[in-house]
C-alpha cells in the first residue's frame, strides 16, 4: 500500500521527487470513486488533492495513519478542516502560489466580454465579416467591482487601476478606511451599493455557508443592465440558474464563469449562449502557476513526513497524533 495518495491530476518533476523516497499512488480519477479511495487511505501517510477531492469526515476517520492533507491550490471548500484538526492531521494549501494567474485570467476574461472576442472569432472563423455586430466598449473610465478584497482581489486592482478603470470593493472585514482599500485607490462600498455602481463586478470570496448563492438571481437584476459579471472563485457561489434567467431577460449584458456549481458541468442553460464564456477552472493553470503549486505541496508532504513542520500550514504545522 502507498505512503502518499495523489487523487487527482497533479503532475510535475517535485511530486515525481517524492517517488524516490515514498511508495507513491498517482490515481487521476481516485477522486470519483470514494470506496477505492477510502481504502487506498487505510495505511496513508499524506492524501496531495486539488478541488475535486471530498475530504470528509468519513472519509478521514477511516485514515489512521495520516498525517497530512495537502490542497494543491487556495479553496479549502472540499477538505473537512474541522475534522482534520480534531484528528491531529496537518492541512496545507498553497496561498500565493496561483493569485496572479486567477488574477490575470479575471483581467483577459473582462477584455473578452466588453470587446465580446468569443462571439466575434466564432462568427470570423464561420467566414462572415461582421464589424459593427461586434463594436464592444472601452473599459477606462469604467467602474470595477470586486466582490472580495484578498491576494487576487488586488492583484486584479493593481491591474485593473493601470487600465484606467476606478475601483469599487465590498469585503465585509474591511472598511473605507482600511489600508488596504487605501492603497490600492479604492472605494468600499455596501454590497447592494456595488451591484448597482459597477460595470463589470468580479468575484473572488471562498465558498462557506455565508458565501454559498451570494449572487443568485435578486443580486443578478440588481446590476446594471449593461454590465458584465465573472467569476473565478468558486461555482457554488452563483446560483447558475438565478444568472442564466437574468442573462435570458436581457438584464445583464454578460457572464463569465470559470467556476461551477458542478465540474465537470454538463449541459445547462449557460452552455452555448453568446454573452456567456465558459472555461474549465482554468484560473490557476499557466505553468509558472503550477511548478510553484506542485513544488508546495511536494515541499511540505516532505516537510511533515520527514517530522519538520510544514511550511504553508492551514490548521498546525505538525501531525498531532
Ligand atoms: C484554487 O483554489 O487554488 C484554484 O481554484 C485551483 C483549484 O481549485 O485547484
């Protein structure tokens, strides 16, 4: 049986470094067969997961041996960190490792939908030649609306502010005052107050029970009807068929989402509508993104294993049990 249990795609010369030291099980799919993986767990040491894994308490109460579960990535939504923390296991994610890749892919799906790049390739590379069909606006002068002010939600500032668009922000732990929206020229604002106040409005919260269907349908039609909405955080929270209606009712100009409320999707109504981009919870791949993901993750599955604490720790940095 292995030391180490990886359930899902996670490649990459530091993951195979840890082959030489460690009975590994590389399993893409594991993560979709909960008995499999619930037996494979019986004599592990560390479980190395993304967002597709359901780390739940089942799951870990019939893991004696592990000491370590490590999210290769930010959200922390699939992982019973509760559980974990009862069992002594050690959690780790990877904070910084992926901000400016979500960061850079929120920036390039705003340009896609204000110039509606999508629609405008799909219709050239049909053969017709349509330019006034595709006449997008201009984001400068534009007010940005980021819902959730972390390590993404001002990276995309940074960048957003250097195209010339004013920034709004609603995070319920800041205020007007605080440095952070100081710093990057920001105006907080009540979350009603933003809805309405911005044109394009991005997400970046994690999923919780607060979080779970923040925008749904009511927070849809609050917007500006010529606005623009994406997410890359997480699918769960959009009600997809609150945004699908609003997007139906014309009242709102277009979405993009990375995230879904299921992933894989399937068809839906978002599928296959023109002001819609849909892309695969991309967000965090580009390679650079990865190599400092994947070496993270192998680093502190060392770290702890080898008896040192790790270093990107969620809960504590060493096993306790
Ligand atoms: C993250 O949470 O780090 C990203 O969404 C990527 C992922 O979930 O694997």
């Amino acid at each position: 049986m292995a030391d180490i249990i990886i359930s899902e795609e996670i490649d990459g010369a530091a993951i195979d470094a840890l082959g030489n030291h460690y009975e590994l099980c590389r399993r893409r799919q594991l993560w979709n067969s909960a008995d499999e993986l619930q037996t494979e767990l019986q004599t592990a040491r560390a479980l190395i997961v993304r967002n597709q894994t359901c780390v739940t308490s089942s799951l870990l109460s019939g893991a004696p041996q592990l000491e370590i579960i490590a999210r290769a990535g930010v959200g922390l939504d699939n992982i019973d960190v509760e559980t974990a923390s009862r069992l002594g296991i050690v959690v780790t994610s990877t904070p910084t490792a992926n901000s400016i890749a979500v960061a850079e892919l929120t920036l390039g799906l705003m340009f896609a939908l204000a110039r509606h790049l999508i629609p405008a390739h799909t219709a050239t590379a049909q053969g017709t030649w349509q330019r006034q069909k595709f006449t997008g606006i201009e984001l400068a002068g534009r007010t940005l609306g980021i819902v959730g002010f972390g390590r993404i939600g001002r990276l995309l500032a940074i960048r957003a502010r250097a195209c010339g668009m004013h920034i709004a922000v609603h995070d319920p732990v800041l205020t007007q005052t605080a440095s952070e929206i100081q710093a990057h020229q920001a105006e907080w604002l009540p979350f009603e107050s933003l809805l309405s106040a911005a044109d394009v409005i991005s997400c970046h919260v994690p999923l919780t029970a607060d979080t779970h269907h923040l925008f749904d349908y009511e927070q849809f039609v609050a917007m500006r009807q010529t606005g623009f909405f994406i997410n890359t955080s997480r699918g769960g929270v959009v009600c997809e068929t609150g945004l699908a209606q609003a997007l139906q009712e014309g009242r709102l100009a277009g979405a993009a989402l990375d995230v879904r409320e299921t992933e894989p999707p399937g068809q839906g109504p978002l599928e296959g509508q023109e002001n819609v981009i849909l892309t695969p919870h991309i967000g965090a791949f580009t390679q650079a993104a990865q190599q400092r993901v994947v070496e993270s993750v192998a680093r502190d599955v060392q770290l702890v294993l080898t008896g040192q604490p790790a270093a990107e720790y969620v809960n504590f940095d060493r096993p306790r049990r």
